[in-house]
C-alpha cells in the first residue's frame, strides 16, 4: 500500500499487473477503481493525478490505465465494443489484487466501461460515479457525432499539433487551462506507438463500422444497473451535451445526476474542489435508515 503523502508522485504510485494493465495505487481505505476517458495521450494519470490527494485520504485509490492506453498493453484485436473488452481486464486487475469489491469512477469512455462492469458482475461493484458518461447516455437534442467527437477524430486522421489543440479546445469550458505546457504534454504523450492508431480504430468501430448485427447498446441496458449511482455532467460538455443526461437519469433505478455549470468535459480538472466534495459525499452517504 503506498505511503499517504501530500502530493503522490507518477514514480512512486506507479504498478503494473501480471497482464500488462499499468495502475497507480494510493491511498487507504475502501477501494476506489478510477477509469479515465479516450482519445491518444490520456492515461489514469492525465485525468486524475491531481485528484489524489483528496480521494487518497478516504480511500485506496487504484488508478487504471485501461487497454490501448497509458503504459498499459494494445490490444492486437478490437473485436467487440470496447466497454466489453475494457471491463474483463479491470476485473482480472482486481481479481489479482485480491479485490473483491469497489466504489468506481469513470470518465466519458471510463464511466462506459464502469457501467459493462455493473452489468457484468454487479456483486463486485459498491457505488457508481459516472461523468459525461460515454455509451450510457443518448443524444436527445444535439447531433452525434458532436463536435469534440469529430474534433478527435479530425486528430486521429490528420495527427498534428493543430488538430490535438482544436480538440482539446472542445474538452474544456476555461480555455486558460489548456496552457503551452498542457498541450506539449499531450502531443508526447500520444506520439507513444499504437496509441494514435488505436484510438482511430476504437472511434472507427464506435461511429463509422455499421456492424451487421449490433449489440444492444450499453445505455439500453442501464436499467439492470442496481448500484446507487451518482452522475456528473459540465453543463458546456461539447464532447458529450447535457442532453446525454436525460435517459440515464431516468433508466437507472438509484440514480442522481450533478451538473456543474461553466463546466466543460473535464469536470475533475475544471471544477476540481466542487467535483470532490460532490463525489466524497456520495461515496460516504450513510445509507441506512
């Protein structure tokens, strides 16, 4: 178990599982599983390292770098959507860390493989956070792909400093935070090999592959969810819109949904301090009674 600290470093928290899946690991208590969303260059770390030290201090914090991202394995094959092959490698992460049952947080392409692992094996999962969920939402209202979707995908077919700053434009309501030094990072951090042309290939089979015969989409399912569950959106999300919100929030049994205003994708990033203390409240709600 890593040392309590105030500022846990990349070094120091990083680990790796006997299949290749590379985790942070922070913290004590309760375990809390943190997913991260998609695109070249995210990883466990970019999206919550500087969440750490709040949710370390409560609970043992295992930050996952899913398949085809960070430091973790490329799949060779994407045969099925990836929330179905994402969740059985969490599970085997789990399993070889002798957890039996977690609190999960996920964002956008994270929370999609949180809730597939809900509906795979309910009775490892405690309390569910989801954040501008991708998959389990439905666009009401505005068009889909959106605009941050295609803005990614423009960077995955022409790769270059211009379209990663167009589409990081969209991910965020306060463009200040996407200083010189933010996108330097993730323009190294998504020239690591396979990373572009995975993230092509998982955003080929999401929105340009019909499939003969689709699955049942995740947000059709979401009513087999039981887990209380806490929704969080941005209300500027221009990845995926508010109006993603409405058929979650009314499918799930134990559901309650969060907005945060001038609030883009980011939630964890942009409105840092309001986004922990919703989700630690949710997380340590006495239940009872």
């Amino acid at each position: 178990m890593t040392a309590l600290q105030e500022n846990p470093t990349f070094e120091q928290t990083s680990r790796k599982s006997s299949a290749g899946l590379h985790f942070h690991e922070f913290g004590d208590g309760p375990p809390l599983v943190l997913l991260h969303g998609s695109g070249p260059g995210v990883s466990g770390w970019t999206n919550f390292a500087d969440n750490l030290a709040i949710f370390g201090a409560r609970f043992r914090c295992l930050v996952v770098d899913m398949p085809g991202y960070g430091d973790s394995y490329i799949p060779d094959e994407l045969d099925r959507p990836y929330p179905a092959l994402a969740a059985p490698a969490v599970l085997g992460l789990l399993d070889e860390l002798g957890v039996e049952k977690a609190h999960f947080l996920g964002n956008s392409m994270g929370a999609g493989v949180v809730a597939q692992l809900a509906l795979l094996a309910p009775e490892r999962v405690d309390r569910l956070v989801l954040m501008g969920p991708g998959g389990v939402g439905l666009s009401v209202f505005a068009p889909s792909p959106s605009e941050g979707i295609k803005r990614l995908m423009d960077f995955n077919d022409n790769p270059n400093r211009d379209t990663l700053k167009a589409w990081l434009e969209t991910m965020v309501f306060d463009q200040s935070i996407l200083t010189e030094e933010l996108l330097e990072r993730r323009w190294e951090q998504s020239q690591r090999p396979g990373a572009i042309d995975w993230s092509r290939r998982t955003y080929d089979a999401l929105y340009r592959r019909k499939p003969a015969n689709p699955p049942t989409p995740l947000w059709a399912q979401s009513g087999r969810i039981a887990a209380p569950t806490l929704i969080t959106w941005g209300r500027d999300d221009r990845v995926l819109p508010l109006d993603n919100a409405i058929v979650p929030t009314r499918l799930l049994p134990d559901v309650e949904l969060h907005v945060f205003a001038r609030c883009g994708h980011w939630a964890m990033i942009e409105r840092k301090a309001d986004f922990e203390r919703v989700v630690l409240e949710f997380l340590t709600r006495d239940r009872e009674g």
